[in-house]
C-alpha cells in the first residue's frame, strides 16, 4: 500500500508536468520570459545576480539567458562605468511589447486555478506554496 510521501509526489509531479507542458505561443523560452517579467516589474537596471537570486539559479545560466535575450533585442546591456566586468539589464522596448502581448496567455493556468478554486482556496494554495519553496530553499 502506498504512503502519504509517496501520493504527495506524486501529486507535486503531476502538477509541475502539467505546468512544464502548458503550450505558450510565445516566442522565447518560459525562463526568459520569466527574466523579463521579473525586469519590468522591477522597474529599473537589475544585475544578473538580481536575477540568480530572485530564480535561485546559477549566475552562468543567467548570463546565458541574459545573452540570448540581448541578442533577440528584447533586454539591452548597460556596462558599468566603474567595473568593467558588472553591468545591469533593462527591458527593451519590443520586450515590453512581448511581456505586454502575452501576459494573460501566460499566466492563464493561475488564473484558471483561482476562478475554479475560489479565491479562498486559491489564497490557501499560493501561501502553502510559499512555505514550501521557503522550506526547500533553506534544504540547499
């Protein structure tokens, strides 16, 4: 008979396939757009470690996606004047447009699960999920 650990597992998985699958018709991957939903909402510069911070990511990976963002003209670069190694990110015009395009599109699936859970429950989920990321980001 299966446990408790088990089910909830499998729960977990189920709902991160299922999130992992969902079709965006979006023109870059879901972590760069997370990069640039995260850069706009900031609302000035940031650093790639901003961004490493705030994903819990390697900062190699950012400065990939940073890369790959740069070059399809949605982020520019700004170099420091102080350090020539450190420089900050900001959105783009056209990368305002695709966050601004696509917003609803992609964050469809969470406002599904609030119109269909109720706000109450809803409230309920994304707090417990905050405590789970918060529990698991001090495992590592």
């Amino acid at each position: 008979m299966r446990n408790d650990i088990d089910m909830s597992a499998d729960a977990v998985a189920m709902f991160c396939r299922l999130q992992m699958n969902i079709k965006r018709d979006i023109p870059i991957r879901s972590s760069e757009m997370g990069a640039l939903i995260f850069t706009q909402r900031y609302n000035a510069p940031i650093t790639p470690l901003m961004l490493s911070n705030f994903f819990k990511i390697a900062k190699p990976s950012v400065t990939s996606m940073i890369n790959s963002l740069i070059k399809k003209d949605y982020l520019n670069k700004i170099p420091s004047p102080t350090d020539g190694r450190s420089y900050t990110v900001t959105i783009t015009q056209k990368g305002t447009e695709l966050v601004e395009s696509t917003y609803s599109e992609y964050f469809k699936a969470m406002e599904n699960l609030k119109d269909k859970m109720g706000p109450k429950d809803f409230k309920l989920f994304i707090e417990l999920m905050r405590k789970a990321n918060n529990i698991l980001s001090e495992e590592k």
